[in-house]
C-alpha cells in the first residue's frame, strides 16, 4: 500500500483521499483553510454526496487518513501527492484561473527533498504539465527526483464514491513507464476489476479530460436545440432522444432535454477550452463552443418567458414554487445551477419565490436574499400561481398531484427536466408543460 498526499478539500480531493484510505493507502489530506480541515477531522464532510460521510467515519476511525494545513507535514508523510485544487473560470476571461495549482504546486515544491510522484488530477488547460513538471524539478531541493505524472479525474457529483472507486477509465499522462507503474499501483483495485488504464503523454492526458467535458455538453445542448426544433413542429423530444440514442454510436444517456446543464465543471470547462484554443491559434476551429454554451444559457430565458406568459404576463405580486436549487439532484452544489438562476431572475422580476431542495437550502441560506427558502416540500405549494420543476430529485417525482392541487392557487406546472408523468398530473386537473413535448 502507498504513502499518498491529497492536496485540496473540495469535491475531488475529499472523495480522492476519502476513497484511497478506503482502499488501504495511509492518506494526509491537506487543505489551507483551517476550518474545512477541523470539519473533515471531526468527521463532517463540507458538501452533500451520498455515502461519503459514512466512508469518512470509516476511515478517520481506521488511523489510515489524516488531515493538515502544512505542506511540510504532507512532504514528510508520502511520497505520491495527488493535487485536486480546483481551477474556477476567471472573473473577467473565459480562461481557467490557475492561482491555486500554481501555488499548490509551488509550496508542495519546496518540501520535496526526497524523490516524489506528483500526481495533478485538476482540469487544466493544455500545456500545464509541462510547464508544472518543469517547476518542480527547478524548485524541488530533490530536483530531477521529483517526477510527475497527468491524471485526470472523471468523477460526477451524486456519483463520487462509485466513480473513483470504480472508475470506467484510467489516463496516465507520464514521461517514463516506471511512473505509470507506481500510479498504476494506487489504483490496482479498479484495474484488477478490469478498469482499462491510457497510458500517454502529458497533453494527451490533459486535452482527454476537456474533450470528454465539451463532448457532454455538446451532447446536451445538441438535444437541446432539437428541442426547440420540437417546440416549433409538435414533436416529442424525448421520444426522439430514445429513438436515436438506440443507435449505440450515438447513445441515450446525456440527451436528456431540459433547462440545460450547470455546476462548478461543464460550463467554466468549456468556457476555458475555448480560451487554451484561441490562444493556440484555433479560435474559428472552437468557436462552435460558444454556440453550445448559448444554447445552454437561452433554457433558462425560455423557462422565464414561458413563466411570464402563464402568469398572463406579469410576474408582480405572483407566487411561484420553485422545486430544485442544486445544480443536479443529490447533490448541494449550487455552483452555476439553472434552477437557481431562473429563480432568481424570477424573484428580481418582481415574483414571490418559493424554493426548496433536500439539500441545497443551507448553502442558499447564506447567499440568497429574495427568495423564500421552504424546508417543507409540500407547504412550498402553498398559494402557489405556478410551479417549475428545474431540478429532477427522486422526491419530486413521488409527489402527490391530488394533495397538492388543494395548496396551490392555479393548478399549472412547468417541467423543466422532462419528467414528471403527464397523466398522473394531468388527471390531477394540473396543466403541465414540458420543454420540447407536444402540448406544452
Ligand atoms: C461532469 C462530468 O459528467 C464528469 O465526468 C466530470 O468529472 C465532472 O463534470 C468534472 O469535470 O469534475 P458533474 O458536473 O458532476 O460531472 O455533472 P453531470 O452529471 O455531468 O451533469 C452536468 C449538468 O448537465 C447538470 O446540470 C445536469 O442536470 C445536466 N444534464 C445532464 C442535462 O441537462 N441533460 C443530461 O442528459 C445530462
């Protein structure tokens, strides 16, 4: 078993170091926020991700996982250190902000005076690891010792625990097959499990990683479109994401038609490819990338209009519920959500807004000042003139129609995801609407 640093405690470096403890390495996670490390200590995990927390009780309890603020700590600890920083969009560019990788690297750096892995597993323009690989020979008191080796990371939110445990590909990019070896090793588990392992080079292994993120969004913002399309022709959407995806060149998961995607990866991912491409010369060959992203943004101005016209144009002194705040069900990122976009914009239009979620709502609580947060799902219809289903938890699809239908004050529905079953509802005396179906 391996001696392993994790550096970084958001999503990917909790589940990474939560995961590989699991498995039996010894595990130092570091993080330079006090607070996050004093949390993770006593067992708490700082975000919502099914079955994590009970992996992190196992594993504080085992002695196999640590946490610190020092990276000499770290350096004394382990010898293979996996950096899971993250790397946001930046405030005035669609470019991807490197200051924490750059720093993370850069004082793990200093302490390196006996030969090391460095693993990065952050998304990263093309060409970081040449460059991060450089450093640390430069900066490391071991100096060409110091080796490092591309990993990215393929994890969904929701899906954590299960996506690094079981991963469905493993990509190396390295510069010796000695260093593949010893990552290979970290992961024997998934690759005994028949796991397939990409061995390549640096830029291979980074340009894998955006590829797979541009393709899903493309993937999406594609149906999407054609849900426009069936809009304007009475066709049904989801029938026609069914029909071609039985074509397995094309597939069914990823064509589901709605208000588009969101979160803390595909739309900064895309937005930051666009930009490592313009600057190597290929902004017309990427500039389908900006397409895809305003496809993506025009779902939530559609949600809006088409709540405007069943609120007979005015959106003043009107209730609407809102179901959903997170980006994506089971989880409690808020991170760039469309549901939490077209609430807002809806309570900035002048709305009452309800909103509830199963788990987001202590995250909103701290940023949200105009919206009513309902910690109970079925009083959040109360006086309702309209509801949206912007998020597809499993609860909201177990909804009672009938119950409801004696809360609210108008019996309308807009489903935003595609989901809710249009007889349950429709019987029920609702008008329900979806985005790309007939009838809507
Ligand atoms: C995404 C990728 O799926 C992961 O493989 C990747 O590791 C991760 O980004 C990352 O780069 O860290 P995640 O952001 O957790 O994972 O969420 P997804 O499951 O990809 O969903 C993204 C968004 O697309 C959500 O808002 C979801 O509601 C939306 N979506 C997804 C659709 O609108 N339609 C679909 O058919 C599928």
């Amino acid at each position: 078993m391996a001696k392993i640093s994790v550096i970084g405690t958001g999503y990917l470096g909790v589940t990474h170091a939560v995961c590989m403890a699991h498995l039996g390495h010894d595990v130092i996670a570091l993080d330079t926020n006090a607070e996050k490390i004093a949390m993770l200590q006593s067992g708490q995990v700082p975000f919502h991700e099914p079955g994590l927390t009970e992996l992190l009780e196992d594993t504080l309890k085992s002695g196999r996982l640590t946490f610190t603020t020092s990276f000499a700590d770290v350096a004394a600890n382990a010898d293979i250190h996996f950096v899971c920083v993250g790397t946001p969009q930046q405030v005035d560019s669609n470019a991807a902000n490197m200051s924490q990788v750059n720093s993370a690297v850069a004082q793990l750096a200093e302490h390196l005076a006996s030969p090391a892995i460095v693993v990065g597993k952050s998304t990263v323009p093309v060409g970081t690891a040449q460059r991060l690989h450089s450093e640390l020979v430069s900066k490391s008191p071991a100096g060409s010792g110091v080796h490092l080796v591309w990993n990215p990371e393929f994890l969904r939110e929701g899906f954590a625990v299960q996506d690094t445990l079981h991963p469905d590909r493993i990509v190396l990019g390295v510069t010796s097959s000695e260093d593949a070896q010893r990552v290979a090793d970290v992961y024997a588990a998934a690759i005994d499990e028949g796991t397939p392992v990409v061995v390549t080079d640096y830029a291979t292994a980074e340009l894998v990683k955006v590829a797979a993120n541009a393709f899903l969004a493309t993937k999406i913002s594609f149906i999407n479109a054609f849900a426009d399309l069936a809009d304007a022709t009475g066709a049904d959407i989801t029938q026609l994401a069914d029909a071609i995806g039985h074509d397995t060149r094309i597939g069914r998961r990823f064509l589901n038609a709605g208000v588009g995607f969101g979160g803390g990866c595909l739309p900064k991912d895309i937005r930051a490819l666009q930009a490592r491409a313009t600057e190597l010369g290929l902004a017309d060959t990427f500039e389908f990338l900006t397409h895809i992203d305003a496809i993506n943004q025009s779902r939530r101005d559609t949600i809006v209009e088409r709540a405007v016209i069943a609120l007979d144009g005015s959106l003043h002194g009107k209730t609407v519920t809102v179901l959903g705040a997170a980006f994506k069900p089971d989880s409690d990122d808020i991170r760039d959500s469309p549901a939490l976009h077209i609430a807002q914009e809806l309570a900035d239009a002048g709305a009452i807004v309800k909103i509830h979620d199963p788990a987001a709502l202590p995250v909103l609580s701290t940023k949200t000042h105009n919206l009513q947060l309902c910690e109970d799902l079925e009083s959040a219809f109360d006086n309702s003139d309209l509801v949206l289903h912007l998020t597809e938890w499993k609860e909201y699809r177990a909804l009672d129609p009938n119950a409801l239908g004696d809360r609210v004050k108008s019996r309308i529905i807009i489903d935003g995801r595609n989901v809710l079953d249009r007889d349950l509802w429709s019987s029920a005396g609702w008008s329900i609407s979806y985005l790309g179906r007939p009838g809507s």
